[in-house]
C-alpha cells in the first residue's frame, strides 16, 4: 500500500512540476486514473505539505514540493544512463527540462504541455500504473459541466459556448438529477406551459444541437436520458462535501478543511434561473450548505484555525443574515480567539438586526454564550 501510494505521489508531483497541471480534471486526463484514487493521493500531498489547494481549487506546488526537483531530475538522469523499454503502447519520450529558479529560488512552474506519454523512469518504477494515453482516439473526453455561480460547460479542458438556451437547460436538468429521467417527463417538467407534443420537440431540438463530444456526455436507455458517470459536475462535488462534514469520519479528508471548501459551499446554485425545478433545487443546496459552513467552522475551530473557522462562519452569516447558530458560531470563534470584545459585537449587532426584521430577541442559547461578558 506504501508504494503503491509513492507511485501516484510521484506521478502527480511529475506532472505538476513539469506540464504545469494544477487542475483535478486534467489530472484524470493526463493519468487516467480513478476519481476517487485520485481525488485520495492530493489529499495525501495536501496533508504532507506538497501540494496546497487555492482560492480556485487548484492543487498548487508548495516550496516543499518543489524540493523534490532533483529526484524528478534524477531519475530522468538515470533512464538516459539505463535506458528502459516503454510500456505497451506507450512511445519514448525525451526527459523533459526542468524549470529554471524564479526570483526567489523556487522554480516557475511550465507551461502546460499536451498530454505525452510518461519517461522511461518513471514507467520502470511504476509499472502496475500505466496511465491512459488521452492522445488515443478511443480515450474519453473529460466532460465538466458547472452550476455553481453560473452555467459553465468545459470539453478536454476547453471552454464550450454559447450554447442555445434549450441546450444548457437540457445539461442542467441532466446534471440535477442522478438518476436517468424518462423523456416525457423531462420534457413536461422542463416546459410545463407547453403541450406534450410541443414540450417533445423542444427535447429533440435541445439534443439535437448539441455538438458531438457534448452529446456523448448524455446517455440514452430504456429507462430515459441521464449524464455519464464520467461527467464532472461540480454540484455533485460540492455537495459530497457537505455530506462529509456533516457525517465527519474517516471519509473526511484533509482538503475539506480549505478556504476552497470555504469558497464552493459558498456558491449559489445558478443564482440567475428562474425554473421552478432549477429554484427548488436551489433552495436545497442553500440549506444544505448553510449547515456544511457551520459544520466546517467547529472542525476548523477544533484543528485550531481560527481564522479560518470565522470564515466559514461569516459566510454562512452571508447566506442567512438571520441564521442564529451561524452568528452563534462566529462568537465561539471569538472567544476560542480571546476576543471577547468581538464576540459581544457579533451579538449585539445580530440582536438589533433580528428586533429590527421581526421585532424578536436572541434564543436564551445564544445569548448565554456573552452573558458573563455582559454582566461585567
């Protein structure tokens, strides 16, 4: 299990240092390796320094990892001094240079390269994880369809658009429902002012201008239309991490607790669409992630990142101004911080903003948390 996980470690730092991938879909597609195996060994980096998640989720080197340059280096060294035969099918491949030092001694990372098959090195030491080459025609296309914030759609790591309306409302019925939906159904729910003949049509147009990579993103069977399991949607990510930290165990991994949980349970779902399958759907997510941030902050505040915990709390207050447990728990935040002063602010504002919209006071919960601080 050790060496399996310092191959796929070794793999990803490789294709981080050298081609510049930062992005989880492209590490799929580079790879070819499971989402969730995948999705495990960041976590690893992640734990152990090497990598760090951004703001945009994207897995970034840290100074630490790039001290692992030399052995990159190294092996490259030794395939030229030991030349070892490629894997089946895959082709030889000159070492690729390694980026020069930036300013401060840490290398610029490279520009991303296309997809190429790994070094001799590397495939001699990790020959039980031959990944797919995503040159071959026969690989699958990497599919991301985005709902949070606004409708996205993204082929081979490539942004696709504009697409009709009836189109994207077809990806977005798709990508809502994890289950396959019959067509006659679909196509009432997604125009229910429309006859069924009427409403059919518009379901055969919208699939009908959908180009070919994109269409093969949908599936079609006996029991109706569904998306592939291999399209990425990145509510679904979301919210599995919300399920995660409100169900903490061993499936709570170290990214989790990341100003990028911060910034995707942060999201609205398509804030902008106003069909009542698209709202209802909405106001699910909103009170699923309003308990996620809440659930985020108390893990944050139990590992000691305060700062972080008053984040997530704020944004839960963003949400719901009028959420109580979430100003309960930026004031826990204070007070693990000793800010009493900051604690009894949150308080008080919260109890003017709540006498102001319904004319109520503050639970005796929440107001017992400043009460010896109010007495003095």
């Amino acid at each position: 299990m050790m060496m399996q996980l310092e191959r796929w470690s070794l793999l990803i730092v490789r294709e981080s240092m050298l081609r510049g991938i930062t992005r989880f879909s492209d590490f799929r597609l580079s790879l070819g390796v499971a989402p969730d195996l995948l999705a495990a060994r960041l976590d690893d980096l992640v734990s152990a320094g090497v990598l760090e998640v951004s703001d945009t989720s994207d897995y970034i080197l840290t100074a630490k990892g790039w001290d692992l340059e030399p052995t990159i280096s190294a092996l490259s060294s030794w395939s030229e001094r030991w030349p070892t035969a490629p894997l089946p099918g895959s082709a030889p491949q000159r070492p690729a240079t390694i980026p020069a030092a930036g300013a401060q001694g840490i290398p610029t990372p490279a520009p991303a390269l296309a997809p190429a098959p790994l070094d001799p090195a590397i495939d001699a030491l990790i020959v039980d994880a031959a990944p797919t080459d995503p040159t071959d025609p026969a690989a699958p296309v990497v599919i991301e369809i985005s709902l949070l914030g606004s409708f996205r759609l993204r082929v081979g790591g490539e942004s696709v658009g504009p697409l009709s309306v009836g189109s994207q409302r077809l990806l977005v019925f798709l990508a809502l429902n994890d289950r396959a939906v019959g067509r006659a159904a679909m196509a009432g729910r997604m125009w229910p002012e429309a006859s069924d003949e009427r409403a059919g049509i518009s379901l055969r147009s919208a699939l009908s201008r959908l180009d070919t990579a994109t269409r093969e993103a949908i599936l079609t069977a006996s029991a109706g239309l569904s998306l592939a399991e291999t399209v990425i949607v990145d509510l679904r990510s979301a919210q599995a991490l919300a399920y995660r930290l409100l169900s903490p165990s061993d499936s709570l991994r170290n990214a989790d607790l990341t100003p990028a949980s911060i910034t995707a349970l942060s999201s609205e779902l398509l804030p902008d669409w106003y069909d009542d399958w698209v709202v209802a759907e909405a106001e699910d997510w909103r009170q699923l992630r309003m308990n996620a941030l809440e659930a985020l902050a108390d893990q944050l505040i139990e590992t000691g990142r305060l700062a972080d915990a008053a984040g997530a709390a704020r944004a839960a207050m963003k949400v719901e101004p009028l959420r109580e447990s979430a100003h309960a728990t930026l004031i826990r935040v204070h007070m693990a911080e000793g800010n009493q002063s900051e604690a009894l602010r949150v308080y008080e504002r919260y109890r003017a903003l709540l006498e102001l919209a319904l004319g109520l006071e503050p639970t005796a919960r929440l107001s017992g948390l400043v009460e010896h601080l109010s007495k003095r």
